[in-house]
C-alpha cells in the first residue's frame, strides 16, 4: 500500500460513488466557477483528501504504535493553478475562511502564534520542498500559486480536518510542481505528518497515513517507521456511527496545555522508565518513545499486558512528578534535552503545579496499544459476528475509560455523549481523534442504525437544538453512519463537456507565462 502512487481518478464516481456523485459534481462545479471568477482561468487541477475517524488506538502513533482507523467520505479539495508570484490561498467559505497571501518562498516560517486556516496550506506548501529536499530530487523553482479549498470536514470535531487539508493540499501543489509522479503513499503520508508539525502540534502520523492510505470497504491498521496500512475487514452487520459532541476542540490553539502536552509526559515517562530499568541518566535521555523501553520491561516482566501494567505500576510511581525530579533523575536540566524542539520548550514554559502524569499517561499508551492488536485479531478471527461485535464493543469501551481516566483526554460533553450512546443500544462508544471536544463513534449492529441514531437525536441533540447550539437542519452533519471510504487522490476529471481532462505537468514546471496553462473546467 504505502509504495503505491498516488491514483489519477478520471471519474467522480471512483471517489464518491455513484450515490455520492450528482453532490460532489455540483460541488466541485461551484469551486471551479469560484476559481475562475477569482483568478480568471480554470484551475489546472484539483486534488481531495478524506479525514478520518479512528477506530481505537489513541493518542499512541506518536508513541510509535498502530492504530486503527478508516477514511470518511467528507474531504477537502483543493483547486489550483500556477500564476502570480505570491501564494494567494481562498476558500469557497469566504467568511468563515478569509483568503490569505504568502510570499513563495519554501523556507519562511510559520506563525505559530497568529493560527489561520490557511497555515495548513503554508505548512503543506513546505512540506512538498522539504521532501524533495530531503530525496535529493531537484526542486522547480518556487512559483505563484492560485488556490481555492473547499472542506467538508467540519473543523475542531476530532475528524482530522486539518491532514485533509494538509494532504489534499501537498498533492495539488506537487501536481501543478510537476512532482506528483515521483510520490509514492508512503512519502506523501510521511512528509505531510513532518509538514503539518508546522503549525505546532507535534502530532503523530495517523490522520495523514489514513487520508492518503484509506480504501473503501476497509479499516486499516496504520503502523509507523516506515509507515505502512493493512486492510482490516470490519465484521459483516456492523456500523460505526460519528457523533459530534459539539464541543470544539482546538488542537493547534490548545496544543502547550494538552496535545503537546501529552506528547511531552510520554517521552518523560519513557525516560522515567529507562532510569527505573536501571539505564544510565545519559542512555535514559536519549530514549524518545514508550514503545522503545517496551524491551527492556519485557526483559524484565517478561511479555502481556498484565505483565506491562504491573511494571509501569511498580517503576513509576503514583501522581505527579514535577520538572525537578525528571532532571534529577536524569541529571540534566530539561531544556537541554529538548534543545531546539519548539513545542516542548513551549510545554515547559507553561507547566504549572499539576506537573506530569507519568504513571497514568504510560499506563494508557501501553494498554491502548494492546487494544489496537485486540481489535485486528478480532475482527479476522473465526467467531461468529455477533460475538466479534460484542467482543469489539468491549474494547472500545475500555478504550474510552483509559482515554477519560488515565490519559484525561476526554471532557463533560464527551462523557455525555458517550453514555448516551450505550443508553441508544451501541455495543461499544468512544472518542475520536485527540479529545478534548469534538466527535465519538459508536459501534451499532447495522440493522438498529436508524433506531440508535433517533434515540441520540433525543437524548443528546435535542436539549442543544432546544439551546439554539444546533440547527435541527444541521444534525445530519453532527450525527451519522460512516462506511470507510477512499484515501486521497489527484482529481482529472472528464468534462462535462466537449473539453479535455486535465493534464498535470509531468516535468518541474515553467513559470505559467512560459509555459501554455492546461484547463480545466467541469
Ligand atoms: C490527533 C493527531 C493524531 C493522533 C490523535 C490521537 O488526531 O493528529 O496523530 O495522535 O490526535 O490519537
């Protein structure tokens, strides 16, 4: 999967189906005539990418373990074409998205501190330069772009809207660069991760390896160094269903008091877990990922997931350690060790008395991972479906718990919404995403779907249309039934009409007054 290009798909239906394509039609119909109202010509390509909603296994990728997620069918797409000399980045939502400018040099910096939608793009612009940098493949000289997204993945819920915009944006400009035929899915999901870590936070490689890596029809589990996606086949008579909680959650404004944070807390307790295995201070700084002391617990516990709990329960101890007893431990200040990372630096500065969880974040991370494989075996497993639904349920619950309890990613709204879902008949309910707001899914037998879905329009939704936070017209975007849908891809579509799909240049691009522009309309 991970070697394979990145697909040209010629039809609409190859994405969206054929009961998905009369709306994407029209929807890609209004981008183009936006694009060509705004910079005057067609633009020469589009290009999609999905977000996501994950199965189980959170808030370990960047820990270094699989997890298991699938594509939706919201995306983002993004129009494009070269001209100008400044990067000029608008949306079809002008309002709510204002359009932004950038000059088009690939190594300026990112405004972490001034967050704007249009980062995503800026970070994806980089991140295509990077890679090529990084392969030792000769860059085209920087161009301007002309670009017009539109996303319907709704933003803050936990449905990775910034990878599709991050992904669908990074092959629309290798596309227009000339370079899209060099990628391979593996690259792409790599450098997007990389790339979005521009905007500041240092998030793990999931949402990017499923928005290019995802297929139709299956999960995947999404394993890292390198990155790499299996097909896994969700039970027959099973549906997940995506709930938003309707709390949004901000991961970038956020990140110093909760994503990075926990980034942070993990490496500490990997570090913590070293000294206690008895490594040297210097040999236990190194150390970045949990995952990496996983051998050294096996040496000593010996393998499982009893095994590991009882380790982490006896070489870290209960509640808070504060910065000062990490350095002591480790004999150096921590602003040494994090040297040059950014978001750490930024998480230290901000820590206050409530310190890091060392104990609960590791025990969370290690017995999530084990729910991961759980969940794979499971579903390729002999047993009837029904027991696989109920055995799947299971994990998702105690996934959510470790999520609520241990890993305190959760919050009321989620909680709520969560034991809603139980009370609506779901054999399993959980977040999504990295927390804090934003969706659950729940696991509901295929059949009661459209019963589960009216009971959680009543018992959650209906109290927040009644407080004018939802539109009653709004609650089929908040609530529904989700299939695994289709990775990202380069859109060349067949006209409508008598006109020529379009054709991305296939060699570095010339500056579009050399060069005779390719068109596009559908
Ligand atoms: C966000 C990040 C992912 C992952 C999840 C939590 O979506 O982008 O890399 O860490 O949170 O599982």
């Amino acid at each position: 999967m991970a070697s394979l290009p990145i697909p040209e798909v010629e039809e609409i239906e190859a994405i969206y189906g054929l009961e998905g394509a009369v709306e994407a039609t029209s929807r890609y119909q209004r981008l183009a005539a936006a694009f060509k109202e705004k910079y005057g010509q067609a633009p020469e390509i589009y290009a999609r990418a999905p977000g996501r909603v994950n199965l189980i296994g959170e808030h370990i990728d960047y820990e270094g373990y699989g997890v298991l997620p699938m594509a939706i069918r919201q995306d983002t797409i993004v129009a494009i074409r070269r001209g100008g000399d400044k990067l000029v980045v608008a949306n079809l939502e002008a309002e709510q998205y204002p359009e932004i400018e950038f000059g088009t040099d690939p190594a300026q910096a990112l405004d972490v501190a001034k967050h704007t939608w249009a980062n995503y793009f800026l970070s994806a612009y980089k991140g295509v330069f990077e890679h090529l940098q990084s392969k030792g493949i000769a860059a085209p000289s920087p161009v301007g772009l002309q670009v017009m997204v539109h996303g319907t993945v709704p933003l803050g819920s936990g449905l990775s809207s910034s990878a599709a915009i991050v992904c669908s944006s990074s092959l629309a400009i290798a596309a227009v660069l000339g370079v899209a035929g060099s990628l391979t899915k593996g690259d792409v999901s790599e450098f997007t991760c990389t790339a979005e870590r521009h905007v500041g936070v240092t998030s793990g490689g999931m949402d990017q390896a499923i928005s290019v890596m995802g297929m139709p029809g299956v999960a995947m589990l999404v394993e890292f160094n390198p990155v790499r996606a299996t097909d896994v086949q969700l039970p027959a008579g099973s549906t997940f269903v995506i709930a938003n909680s309707m709390a949004v959650s901000k991961k970038a404004e956020t990140a110093d008091r909760r994503y990075n944070l926990r980034v942070v807390e993990c490496r500490l307790a990997a570090m913590m877990l070293a000294v206690a295995l008895g490594k040297p201070p210097g040999e236990a700084a190194a150390v970045t990922t949990l995952k990496q002391v996983e051998p050294a617990i096996i040496d000593k516990y010996g393998p499982g997931a009893e095994a590991q709990d009882k380790a982490v329960r006896e070489l870290l101890h209960e509640g808070v350690y504060m910065p000062e007893e990490v350095e002591g431990l480790l004999q150096r200040p921590l602003a040494s060790i994090y040297e040059g990372n950014a978001s750490a630096l930024r998480v230290l500065g901000v820590v206050g008395p409530e310190g890091f969880r060392l104990r609960d974040r590791a025990l969370h991370v290690y017995s999530e991972a084990g729910r991961v494989y759980g969940f794979r075996d499971v579903c390729k497993s002999d047993a009837a479906a029904e027991d696989k639904l109920s055995q799947l349920g299971s994990l998702m619950d105690a996934s959510h718990a470790s999520c609520a309890g241990l890993y305190e990613c959760s919050c009321a709204e989620l909680d709520a919404l969560v034991g809603a879902a139980r009370a609506a008949g779901a054999l399993g309910a959980r977040l999504t995403g990295a927390g804090w707001g934003g969706c659950t899914v729940s696991l509901v037998r295929e059949a009661d779907a459209p019963k589960f879905i009216a009971a959680l329009r009543e018992q959650y939704y209906a109290p927040l249309v009644a407080q004018g936070v939802v539109k009653e017209k709004d609650l089929g975007e908040c609530l529904f039934a989700s299939k695994p849908s289709s990775g990202a891809a380069l859109m060349k579509l067949k006209l409508a009409s008598h006109e020529q799909p379009a054709e991305a240049p296939t060699q570095p691009a010339a500056a579009p007054a050399e060069q005779e522009a390719v068109m596009y309309e559908i």
